[in-house]
C-alpha cells in the first residue's frame, strides 16, 4: 500500500485487479442466470411428462400393473359335498318372516317332531322372496344341508358364526315341508338357487334375524 501525504495512492498492479473483477462480473451473472434457465427447463419439462402420462393411462394408453394380482369372482355357494347328518344332531332356530301369524311356532313344532333341537322361536323381517332362507356358519354346513333337504326349495347362505345352528328364515313362498319318507338322505352340496337367477330377489343378502333380548 502506498500513501502520499496520508492519502492512499492507487498503484498500477491494484488498478488491474479492480478491473479484473469487474470483468468477471458479467460472466458469473450470465452463468447464475444460464443455470436457473436451464433448472426451470427441465422443471417445465417434467411437469408436462407428467401431465402427458397421467392423459394415457386414464385413457388407456399405458397399462400399470398392480402389486396384487385381481381375484376372480367366485361363487358364494359352497361346493363342499356333506353327507346326510341325522335330525337329532341338528340345532334350529325357526323364524317367521311372513305375514302368517304361528308359522314359525307351527313349523317349529314339525322340526321337532322330525327330532331336532329347536331353540329360538320368533318373527323375523327380510326382503327375500321364495320358500325360504337357511343360514349357518362354516361348521354348521352339513346341518344346514339337512335343513335343506327337509325344507326343499330355499336358498342357503353363510354368515360368520362359529357354532353349528342353522337359522331358518321362512319367506312367502314357503308351503310346507318335505314328507319324512320322501327326504333325499344321501350326500349332497348345499343350494344357492339365487346365483342361478331362479328366484326374483334383488337384494344380495336376507335381512338376518337378531335374537330377541334374553335368547
């Protein structure tokens, strides 16, 4: 650093630095400038990548393939083949769901005259329309196969119950049981005539009946 009379002088190799850096400007602004430039290209670009593969596969166009294949549709009927179990094994709960005041009672007491075990007796409410509706959980398959067999006609569904009673659900269509000695007893699967489309019924399900309090 040079001074004269406590002034600082400028010399030659300062003045060449100055203008050096004051070169170098304009390149770094044009660099800074080129590469937000180029940044907001490729930003633009990916947006409308986006946008394009988004067009083809709501179109189509491009297929994704799932992590989970699909499942097939399969039937709510099942194909089990059930031997023929005897009455006296069979725990029934008969409910009424027509307009015929006793009939739950009266055929009730026909089942147990066939030597079931009859344990609710009541009304019941479901938009099913037919002879009548056989309900059971998995165990109680076989059972409801009997039940089937003495009831001729009805459409038999499975909820989610772990014991072995069946529910019967009598319906509009309901006419009476099989004779005792016209009872097929041999081995058999259960009948859903409902996925045959041989019963009017636009509901998937019966309304299932809730025990009353106490039972």
């Amino acid at each position: 650093m040079t001074q004269l009379h406590g002034h600082h002088v400028v010399t030659g190799p300062e003045l060449r630095a100055t203008f050096a850096d004051d070169a170098r400007a304009p390149r770094s602004r044009f660099g800074r400038r080129l590469f937000h430039g180029i940044v907001l290209v490729l930003l633009v670009g990916v947006i409308a990548a986006g946008a394009v593969g988004a067009w083809a596969i709501m179109n189509g166009m491009i297929k994704v393939p799932t992590a989970i294949a699909s499942k097939a549709a399969t039937s709510l009927c099942p194909t089990t083949t059930f031997d023929y179990i005897p009455n006296e094994t069979v725990n029934l709960n008969v409910f009424n769901a027509t307009s015929r005041g006793g009939l739950a009672r009266t055929v009730a007491d026909q089942f147990v005259a066939r030597g079931y075990k009859v344990g609710a007796v009541d009304n019941s409410d479901t938009a099913y329309s037919g002879i009548g509706v056989v309900v059971s959980g998995v165990k109680g398959q076989a059972a409801a196969l009997n039940v089937q067999r003495n009831l001729a006609g009805t459409d038999y569904f499975q909820d989610n119950r772990e014991d072995e009673s069946v529910d019967v659900i009598l319906t509009p269509g309901y006419e009476g049981l099989v004779e005792p000695q016209l009872v097929d007893q041999t081995p058999g699967m259960l009948s859903c005539p409902r996925e045959d489309l041989r019963i009017a019924d636009t509901s998937k399900w019966p309304v299932i009946p809730t025990l009353p309090a106490g039972q």
